[in-house]
C-alpha cells in the first residue's frame, strides 16, 4: 500500500506519544480505526438498502 507522504504524516501525528515505548498511542489507534470501520459498516448498510429498492 503506497501512502502519500503529507497523509502519512498527518495521522503519525495523529497517533503520536512520547510517553508510549513504541512512539504510538496504541488506545488512540484503535479507537480511530474502530471508528472508521464503523462508519464504513453504517455507509455499507445504506448501500445495501438503497440496492435493495432498487432490485425490488
């Protein structure tokens, strides 16, 4: 997966600790991409519905 280099650095930003011995806040990661797998689930659903009329 290519990244561009100014959104790589954005969300390592983002997602940075120095407090961390991996440099990351590991709870901050996880609940971003919780987060966005939800809203990608909630926008798949409406996807799914909207085909679903279409096809009836």
């Amino acid at each position: 997966m290519t990244i561009p280099e100014q959104e790589y650095e954005r969300i390592a930003k983002m997602i940075h600790s120095d407090s961390s011995p991996v440099g990351i806040d590991a709870k901050k990661t996880h609940i971003m991409l919780l987060y966005m797998v939800e809203q990608m689930q909630a926008k798949l659903e409406k996807m799914e519905a909207r085909l679903a009329t279409l096809e009836a």
